[in-house]
C-alpha cells in the first residue's frame, strides 16, 4: 500500500531592511527566547545577527524595529505591469556608480504605458516606470525603470512570521518588568545596538562589516538572478 506523505509546509521567506544601508535582504528568522536571529540566506553562520529582548528602550524602538521585516517582494511579470500605478510603493534594484545592485523602496510616480509585444508566445513590458527613492543613496530623486526592476511589495496583516512575532512580544513584556542589560547581548556577528543609527551596527573584531555587507550585496544580486529563472521554469517570469 502507498500512503501518500503530507506535503512539507513551505515557509514564508522574509526580508530584512538592514541598518547598515537600509537596502533590503532575504533572511530567515530563529527565536530562542529572549534572542532572535537573522541568518541572511546563503550565508554561513558568522554571518548572522543576534538581538536581544533588552536591546529595546521603548515601544516606538520595539516597533521601529519590527517594521525593517517583511514578506519576501514579488517580481512584477511583463503580464502584470498594470498592477504598478502611480502612488504605490515597491521594492526597485538600484544600480550603484560602482556596478553593485541593491533593492530599494521606491514610489511610482508615474507610469508611460508603451504597447506591448509578443514574441514566441511571450508577453514583453516595454512600458516606462518613474520612480521617487525613499531609500538609498538616490533618495528624494526620480529615475526610470523597467518591469524588470519592480517587485511588489506584500502587504499583510497579522502575524508576518512566528519567530518575530514570538521575540516581538517578549520585547513589549520584558519592558515593563526588567531593566535593560546591555552587557546581555550575544555577541556572535554583527550585532546592532542602536536601531536608526547606521554607524551604529557593530561587530567583533574578527568580522570585516564593510566585507559582511558587499558579500551581501553580491548574494542579493544573484538573488533576482534567482527569482527570475524560477518563474522562468514555472513559465511566469522573464527578463
């Protein structure tokens, strides 16, 4: 007799808007109490940053702090282009004057919609997207994008993910109760101290942050590598 397994339950890929460039990144999240880890995804374990419960002075902080994670963005599909209008936020790549790639939150300001094309059975988006950055070195500034570089964001309600939401609600307890204990905090990766602050993000001494956050950068690029083969070979997505 076969008996059919019960399908594993896929788990919800979060992003994380780091303090040291407020650009976005992929993570998975692991609560163990009074700590949480955020493990960058295909990164080794000295890469991971530990917070602490008595990290957080206030509930604007522990707020604050909740907002930086999210569900993972959305590539938008050549087929789709009409759900990005004018006024919403996405996630956008951003191109550096030195080549790196880095996911920003954008506005649409406006959208110049160009015919589109097929070709072998395939929707192509040529339409034109203007963004206004929010983030990152271009921030205040417009620029042009294509479908290509627009990933929506997912908005949710409720419980984003259980880890966080689990260390979340340790954080507003123990801020009634408990003093905050600085000397408390795990010291494994970067650990940062102050949220808000992006000089703020420290390390021990063992750990280059400036090697730490371009090795991000290069992961984060292969990243939309990534997402675009797989909706390729589920016959959603394309360059």
């Amino acid at each position: 007799m076969v008996h059919n397994l019960p399908k594993k339950k896929k788990k919800n890929l979060m992003e994380f808007q780091a303090f040291q460039d407020n650009a976005w990144y992929e993570v998975e999240l692991v609560s163990n109490g009074d700590i949480l880890t955020v493990k960058y995804k295909n990164f080794a374990d000295e890469w991971d940053e530990i917070y602490h419960v008595g990290r957080f002075n206030s509930v604007k902080e522990i707020e604050d702090f909740g907002a930086r994670f999210r569900r993972s963005s959305v590539q938008l599909q050549d087929g789709e282009c009409r759900k990005a209008v004018a006024g919403m936020k996405v996630c956008a790549t951003h191109y550096t004057d030195n080549g790196e790639v880095k996911f920003y939150d954008a506005t649409v300001h406006e959208v110049q919609k160009i015919q589109h094309s097929f070709k072998n059975g395939e929707e192509e988006c040529y339409c034109i997207f203007v963004l206004l950055w929010l983030h990152g070195p271009s921030k205040g500034t417009k620029t042009y994008a294509s479908v290509a570089s627009i990933c929506l964001i997912q908005h949710t309600q409720g419980l984003v993910d259980q880890a966080l939401d689990s260390f979340l609600k340790i954080s507003r307890e123990r801020l009634g109760i408990a003093s905050h204990n600085q000397d408390s905090y795990v010291q494994k990766g970067p650990v940062c101290e102050d949220p808000g602050t992006s000089s703020s993000c420290q390390t021990n001494s063992f750990i280059d942050v400036d090697a730490f956050f371009e090795k991000l950068r290069r992961v984060r690029r292969f990243r939309c590598a990534a997402r675009t083969f797989e909706g390729r070979l589920n016959g959603q997505c394309k360059r």
